[in-house]
C-alpha cells in the first residue's frame, strides 16, 4: 500500500510524517525508516526510526537511482515494515510530472515485500494527476 499525505507547502506534512513514523515505529514487529531531504525537524525523531538523510547521499539524482536506492535498503534489512519518504518532490529528480511512474515503481516494492509507504506530496490533490490511485490511499 503506498499512503498519500498532500498539500501546500508549510501545511505541517512533515510533522505529520514524523508523527505517523513515531506512532508506527510503536506497534510495528519489524523496521520503520523515514527519510528525508535534510537533518532539519529530525530532533522529534523517535529513536526507533531509522531517519535516513538525502543530502548525505548527494549521487542519487533522478528517480531510477532514488528507486534503487529503495531496492537496496530493502535487500539489505527485510524486516522493514514502513518507509516513510517526505517532500518527495525535493528528492532527486522527481516531480509532478514522473511521480506516477514513481508511485507504480512502489507499488511494485511495496505488494513484493509487504512494505507500507507513506510519501507526502507538497501539492493539492487537483494538481496531483495521472496517478493510478489502485493499491494507494489518500490521507488528508
């Protein structure tokens, strides 16, 4: 299942995402991961969240190596239950425009490997199109 939380920028989706992280990472068996595109708003962080950090990793430019990047970190610990991805239009090259291509690729990870997404979206959801919502949930 791949989790949609959108709206305009400054509408407190980051809190939101840490918040719904912090709150998975209590009843989860398995590893919850957040990343972000900086260390900003990580002190509320629950210790149990592996924050992940995109500008530690400043190689992965587009969407197939963000993509990939996911692949790895899930061939390497499969006892992940939850990756939440914040501000995903600010992580590599993804934008409006491919992010349906980007939502089916974690569909894919997602129905292989019993993983929840949980992605935010700086947009409205009118702006927000071509996304086969099958196997998605909108949160707000």
């Amino acid at each position: 299942m791949v989790n949609l939380l959108t709206g305009p920028k400054g509408s407190g989706k980051t809190q939101q995402m840490i918040d719904l992280a912090n709150e998975a990472s209590k009843t989860s068996n398995g590893n919850v991961v957040l990343i972000k595109k900086s260390h900003r708003d990580t002190i509320s962080v629950d210790f149990s969240v592996r924050a992940i950090c995109m500008a530690d990793y400043t190689d992965i430019t587009n969407l197939d190596e963000f993509v990939g990047f996911l692949y790895g970190m899930v061939a390497g610990n499969h006892d992940i239950e939850s990756i939440f991805i914040d501000g995903i239009l600010k992580q590599a090259d993804i934008s409006l425009e491919n992010l349906p291509k980007f939502i089916e690729k974690l569909k894919k990870i997602s129905a292989a490997d019993n993983i929840q997404f949980f992605i935010s979206i700086s947009a409205k959801n009118d702006d927000i199109t071509g996304i086969d919502l099958t196997d998605c949930k909108i949160l707000n």
